[in-house]
C-alpha cells in the first residue's frame, strides 16, 4: 500500500464508538491509502471541558446508544459483548496506547481483546508490565 495521506484517529478506550472504528480502520487504511496517526483522547475530559455529560449519564442517551451500537455492530457483521464493567479506568491504557502511537500496529493493539472495549487484556489488566517489556503485546 502506498499511502497518500495521514488521518488523526482520535480515540478512548471508553467508546463503544472507538471499537467499531478500531474494527474498520485497518480495511479503511487499505482500501483509501491511509496512514493513521493515533491520537488517544480522554473523553470525560472533552465533556467536562465543554460542559457536557456522557451518554452513559442519561438515561435516554444511555438506552439510545446502547441500541445504536447493537445496530452498528450487527450491521459490521461484529460480535459485541462489553466490558465487564462500564463504566471503567482507561487512562492507562490510553497511556500504553499513546506510547506505542508511531508503531505500524498501533490501532491493532489497541483492538485487540475484549469486544467493544478496545482494550487488550494485557493493556488492561497490566499496562506498565507492556511499557516495561517496550513494546505492544502481540495480537492474534
């Protein structure tokens, strides 16, 4: 693939909206000649800066994004089943992520694991073990 152009993906591991867009983006990058540039975010930060409240904070919005991610999902023809707990911690994972940002396989690191939490297991459960090691675990 020859790339022509570097798109930002902004991301937290926080989103549902994240995982489906982790499970499109490699396919995406091929198909328009994409380099991804990864940009980890905090979105409770984005909210809170902005005044806002997430989704998960109103129940209608709650219930709405709920469906619209079971949509989204079985349209994508993916397999969603959650976090164990939502909502949870990811800023050390975004901080893994955000280490390994420049790697070719960044965006596959950090869609590897758990469906529709973007999260690897090692990521997750032990993200100063992946910094330690200094480099991103493999993912199948």
């Amino acid at each position: 693939m020859t790339v022509t152009r570097t798109a930002h993906f902004y991301l937290d591991f926080i989103s549902p909206y994240s995982w489906l867009a982790l499970m499109q983006a490699e396919r995406f990058a091929t198909e328009h000649a994409v380099r991804w540039d990864v940009r980890p975010v905090v979105y409770a930060a984005l909210l809170q800066a902005n005044g806002l409240v997430g989704p998960a904070e109103v129940q209608a919005k709650r219930r709405y994004t709920f469906r619209d991610i079971l949509r989204c999902a079985h349209e994508l023809g993916l397999r969603l089943s959650g976090p164990p707990e939502h909502p949870f911690r990811s800023l050390e994972a975004l901080r893994t992520a955000y280490l390994f940002r420049e790697e070719p396989q960044a965006l596959r690191l950090a869609g590897a694991g758990q469906p529709s939490t973007g999260l690897s297991e090692t990521m997750l459960a032990r993200p100063r073990a992946v910094v330690r090691r200094g480099t991103p675990p493999r993912s199948s």
